[in-house]
C-alpha cells in the first residue's frame, strides 16, 4: 500500500453504473514524513475519509477485495485512515499534530 | 519477491473491514547494493518482523498464496525476515 494524503475529490455524474454512490477522492502519494511525490491518484473511499485526511491505499486487483468493492471498476481504494506512523523509532505522524518535522526538511 | 528493510510502523483504526486485526509495516524497498531505493510503502506483516529487520516482500496477485493476504485488499505483504543477504564481490 501506499500513503496518500487526500487532496480533493472527483464529482462525476456520468460514470459506470456500479459506481454510483461511490466516493472518488483525489489523493497524492506522500512519504512517512509528509513530502509530496507529485503522483495523483482517483481512488475508491468507502470508509468516509476527507481532505486533508492521511491514508493508506491498496492499488491493482487488491482494491477489489472488500465486500463493497468486489463487483466494482476500481484499481485503488482507501483501506485504511492512519492515526498514527512511527518511522525509525520516532512518531512521524499523529492524526491530531500532523506530520513532524524531519532533519531532512520537505522534499520536493 | 522484493528486498525491504522495516522502517516503521502505520497504525489506521477506520480501515476496511477485511483487514481487522493486521499489523501494518512501512517497509523501505532495497536496491542491488541494498541501498534505500524508491519511497516506502505500506506492507501487511504477516511474519513479526521489527523494525530494522531486513525482509522479504511480495506483491498482490501472487502473494494471494500468503497467509493474510488472502481475499483481502493488500497489495504488499512482509513474508519473511531475511537472516543474512549473501552479496557477490562486484
């Protein structure tokens, strides 16, 4: 899975029937300490994420493998909503504070 | 398969169904002079390993054979803890 941060939403009213009802997010790929890859993806959310909400995306046949997913055109989906990343011993993110500063600073 | 070092851990509460009850790793993929390559990714450790450890991944598809990885949406699971990487002098 990757991590994405969710930066916006695809509001489509014409597209295939068994995705009616479904949410597509626009997320962008991020490393454990919040730096941007640049990459965007429309992914599947059932489980009610928002913007500005850290994730973890499931991608290729893996997106199909919920009950609410499984007959559906989907390659990417929203399998979980992080509280917490700890990365070499120390918490990179937390829901409430967000990404923590690195020596490293942001990458672009 | 892929060569990772564990790097972390990812803790999510809201998360799809399927996946109750799993540990997710952030594993750092390794290159041919077992070098950071590439970002992190988010693997489903099936094995306990801990962070530091050098690991083995496999990807969706054929990992479906691995035990929690199956009929589950995991695209990336930690299958075992590599004891030793035997490199040839280049």
């Amino acid at each position: 899975m990757i991590i994405g941060r969710v930066i916006g939403r695809a509001v489509s009213t014409r597209k295939d029937e068994k995705l009616l009802g479904t949410k597509l997010l626009l997320v962008e790929e991020v490393n454990p300490q919040g730096a941007g890859s640049g990459d965007m993806a429309v992914v599947a959310d059932h489980l009610g994420a928002g913007p500005g909400d850290v994730v973890l995306v499931a991608q290729g046949s893996a997106a199909r493998f919920t009950a609410q997913t499984k007959e559906q055109p989907v390659d990417a989906l929203v399998v979980g909503i992080v509280d917490t990343i700890r990365v070499n011993g120390r918490s990179a993110f937390t829901s409430a504070g967000g990404f923590a500063p690195n020596d490293k600073g942001a990458r672009p | 398969m892929r060569l990772a070092r564990v790097v972390g851990l990812a803790i999510a509460s809201p998360k799809a169904a399927e996946l109750e009850g799993v540990r997710f790793a952030v594993v750092q993929p390794l290159g041919a002079g077992l070098e950071d390559r590439g970002r992190p990714l988010v693997a489903v450790d099936t094995v306990g390993a801990g962070e530091g450890q050098t690991v083995f991944t496999v990807a969706a598809g054929p990992g479906r054979a691995a035990r929690g990885m199956a009929d589950r949406p995991v695209d990336l699971a930690v299958i075992g803890i590599v004891d030793e990487a035997l490199m040839e002098d280049r």
